[in-house]
C-alpha cells in the first residue's frame, strides 16, 4: 500500500492545534485568580501594617513610651509592633516576588504561516509523498525557505484515530 499526503493550506496555530487555544485560556483563567489572591493577601498585610505602624499618640510622654518599652523587654510574650512591621514587610516581598513570577509566556496561537498537512499511508511512501508537496515550499514562498517542522506518526489503530481527534 502507498500512501496520500494532502496539503491541509496555510494556517495559525491555534487551527493547527485546535485544543490550544482553550488551555491557554484555562492558564489564563488560572493565573488571573492567582493574581487576585495575592493581591488581596498584600492588601490585607497592608491594612495590617498600616494599623500597626501606628505613631505615637497625642499625650503620651517620653516616660510612659519609656515605661512600655521596660514592658516589652519584660515580657517576651508581647510582641513589639516594630518586629510585626519587619516580619510584614518580609512577607510582602515574598508575596510580591510570587506575584512576578506569574508570568504567562505568549504561546502566537493567531500566528499565522504555518503549512499543514495530512498523511495517511505506509512509512516507507511517507518522504517522497510529503517531498512531492513541500518541494516548492509553502504559498508565496520558495523551497529554499528556513523551515521548521514536527513530524507526528502513529502506527498502531489507537493512536492513528487519537492523532486525528486532536490535529486538523
């Protein structure tokens, strides 16, 4: 048996590759709400701090600031607002370091120029019917042009029909 290698024309990625577009928006979708949560967590350690880098109030004199300062050191249970702020700010970097990292590469789905083609036949007529078609290169262009290309084969019935659910 030989085989048919058909020229599929000139598509984008997201044709060639049709269940790419709808993962790339699930990651999307996924990094939005990541984003959300951390954000809301810098908000919220920011009202925190806010309410504990709080300044001295109206009236209170150097000696009773001196006195709750003799009270913090005595008393290792309460904590100073000063080591919350530190301890905050910490985590805030942490939080706003995950926040950079959220990065969603951009996967060119609407890039277009990409030649598709199908083949279905045995392997050893698979080079000189997929030659015949790409010899000329693609539509406006020579087939002197820089290509790049990936070949899928699957030979047995299971992975033939699964190759054809998921590529055009």
């Amino acid at each position: 048996m030989s085989g048919t290698a058909t020229a599929l024309g000139v598509v984008s990625v997201a044709v060639a590759l049709p269940g790419m577009a709808e993962l790339d928006a699930l990651a999307r979708s996924a990094q939005a709400a990541a984003k959300l949560e951390i954000t809301g967590k810098l908000t919220g350690l920011a009202s925190v701090s806010a309410a504990l880098a709080v300044p001295p109030l109206p009236g209170v004199t150097a000696a009773a600031a001196g006195k709750l300062a003799v009270q913090l050191a005595l008393n290792p249970s309460i904590a100073a607002p000063s080591l919350q702020v530190s301890a905050n700010a910490k985590i805030a970097g942490e939080l706003n370091a995950q926040l950079g990292a959220l990065v969603m590469p951009d996967l060119g789905l609407g890039a277009a120029g990409i030649g598709a083609y199908r083949y279905e036949g045995t392997m050893d007529s698979l080079a000189s019917s997929l030659g015949a078609l790409t010899q000329g290169g693609l539509p406006g262009g020579t087939g002197a042009d820089v290509a790049y290309a990936v070949l899928l084969v699957a030979t047995t019935p299971a992975a033939i029909e699964a190759l054809k659910k998921v590529l055009i």
